[in-house]
C-alpha cells in the first residue's frame, strides 16, 4: 500500500450528503459541520471561500476545493449584488451525533432547494459533500494540505457528481453507497492532481513513492509496518546497495529509513491505542515490537507520553 492510500483510509465518506444547491445572488452559505475536510464543486457560476481568518479563496465554474472544516467558514457568491438583501444558508451534511439517516442528515436553516436554471449570470450551481474521520490517520494527511485547497476544471468529475446528486434526490437502491462511493473517488481524483502539481513542494511521502529507489522500501514499510525491518532488508526491496539506499532514501525524504520507520509505526500505534479492546501489548506486536516494554519506551520518545498516558487522554 502507498501512504497516501494508507493516510485516505482514515478519512470517508460514510453517510454524508451530496447536495446540489442551484442559488440565486445574492446569498451566504454558512458551513458548520466541523468536518474534517468538505468539498464544493462548482458546476456553473461562483462563490469565495471565507475563512474565520478573513482570508478569501475565489472559486469559478469547474472548480473544486476541499476546505479543512476545523472551523465554521462561509462561501459567498461574488456577483457585486451587495445593495439587495442576501440569504444566508447554513449547510451541515451531518446530523449532531453525526450517525443519522442520510434522508436527514443535510439541514439548512434556509432550505436549499434545486431551483430549476435559468443560465442567468446571477445563477450559481454547487455541489457539496462532506468527509468523516476515523481515528487519527487523516491528521498527517490534513497536514500537509493548505486550509483551502483548489484543484481547477474536470468537465468528467463535475458530470459524475452532478450526475450522482441528482439520482441521490431520487432516494433509489443504492443511492447513499453511490454517493459514499463517488465522493470518495473524488477526493482521491482532487488529491492526486493537486499533490501532482505540487511537484517538488509536495510532502516528501508523495514524492518519494515516484522515486524508484525509495518508492519500493515505502511500499513495503506500509504494507507490512510489523516486519523487523533493517536498512539492509529495506535496501533489497528497493534491489540497490545498502548505502545507495540509506543515502538515497534520506536525500529523498528527509530523515533516514528507520527514523521514518519508527515515525510511521508510532502513527500506526496511536490509531490502534484508540481501541480500547486493544492491549497496549497487543499494539506493540502489531506494529513491529517484541514486547510492550520496547514499544512503550519508543513511543514515549517519538510522542512524549507513554501508550497508557496517550490513551487516557482521549477518553
């Protein structure tokens, strides 16, 4: 597995809501779910993303952005029709116990409703949906992503979610596992461009899966993070010497292989300690250790707190 799947399978979209909106300038939508990431796509027209900040990120037709929803931010349209009275929307594709039927999971305190288009300039067209987290992966993901991140115009992504959102409104067989299936697709289309354009600013973890001496030892330490990997071992996956591999892996990444190693294993600890089923024992196994001792001193280390202090802290 490469680590931006291994870091995508913390973050779903399990029972959200796709919702096209149709709306007329001028308005204000209001995000409130907290969610860890929520993407807008623009199908026809605009809007600005405005973050508690005060920073603006302006958005035009084909657009997508995926904003990290830490925080209540807003979307305005920018049509300039700022001298009429604006409606105001707040958008949340979760219920507050965040387990509720999809058919009520999306509430507005002004309801949103599919207008039919007029193709007016005033008119604007978006799709949104919203992406849970499970555990603690994602964070190394939403790390390395900007607060709004913006990927521009895919005609075939825009049709397909256009497409999905309108057979959701329908309630059919199958429609919420469409539309689970078809955000997910599209984050990972919307990450991949991005982190491609990204090219040599992209985080070392992107950049070091396209290296053919490092993307070989990455594959295999997120495959199997428990294997006693060694330099050496490492360095045969990668079918190169040992020090060309030590040497090349940490021009690459920025820190030798172990030290990544060690680092992917306490991110992988972390997840499994929010199980409370999970003994700390059996934690250390999973991820590499012989015995709960050596693991809890490595992750006191790595996190500056032992396995047993990290758990007691989440509850």
């Amino acid at each position: 597995m490469d680590p931006l799947s291994s870091l995508l399978s913390g973050i779903r979209a399990d029972r959200s809501v796709l919702a096209h909106a149709v709306l007329r300038a001028p308005w204000t939508i209001h995000f409130a779910d907290r969610a860890p990431l929520i993407m807008v796509t623009v199908l026809r027209g605009g809007g600005t993303v405005v973050l508690p900040d005060g920073s603006r990120t302006r958005l035009v037709a084909g657009d997508t952005a995926l904003v990290q929803g830490g925080e209540p931010f807003q979307l305005i349209d920018t049509t300039g029709l700022d001298d009429r009275p604006r409606t105001d929307y707040e958008l949340s594709c979760f219920v507050p116990d965040g387990f509720g039927p999809a058919e009520t999971a999306c509430a507005t305190t002004e309801l949103i409703e599919l207008l039919p288009e007029t193709g007016a300039s005033e008119e604007t067209s978006l799709i949104v949906g919203a992406y849970r987290a499970s555990g603690r992966r994602h964070e190394r993901l939403l790390r390395a992503l900007p607060p709004v991140l913006v990927v521009g115009g895919d005609a075939e992504l825009c049709a397909w979610l256009e497409k999905a959102a309108t057979d959701a409104a329908r309630h059919g067989a199958g429609s919420q596992a469409l539309m689970d299936r078809l955000l997910d697709w599209a984050l990972v289309c919307n990450l991949r461009t991005w982190l491609a354009e990204q090219q040599h600013c992209a985080p070392a973890w992107y950049r070091g899966m396209a290296d053919p001496v490092v993307g070989p030892a990455l594959e295999a330490i997120h495959d199997r993070p428990f294997h006693r990997w060694t330099v050496a071992s490492l360095a045969t996956e990668a079918a190169v010497s040992r020090a060309l591999f030590a040497k090349r892996f940490t021009e690459v990444m920025g820190e030798p292989p172990l030290a990544y190693l060690t680092d992917w294993r306490m991110a992988e600890a972390e997840e499994l300690l929010a199980d409370p089923a999970r003994s700390v024992a059996q934690v250390a196994t999973t991820v590499g250790y012989s015995d709960a001792f050596g693991f809890s001193a490595a992750f006191k280390r790595s996190r500056g707190s032992s396995p047993t202090e990290f758990r007691a802290a989440l509850v």
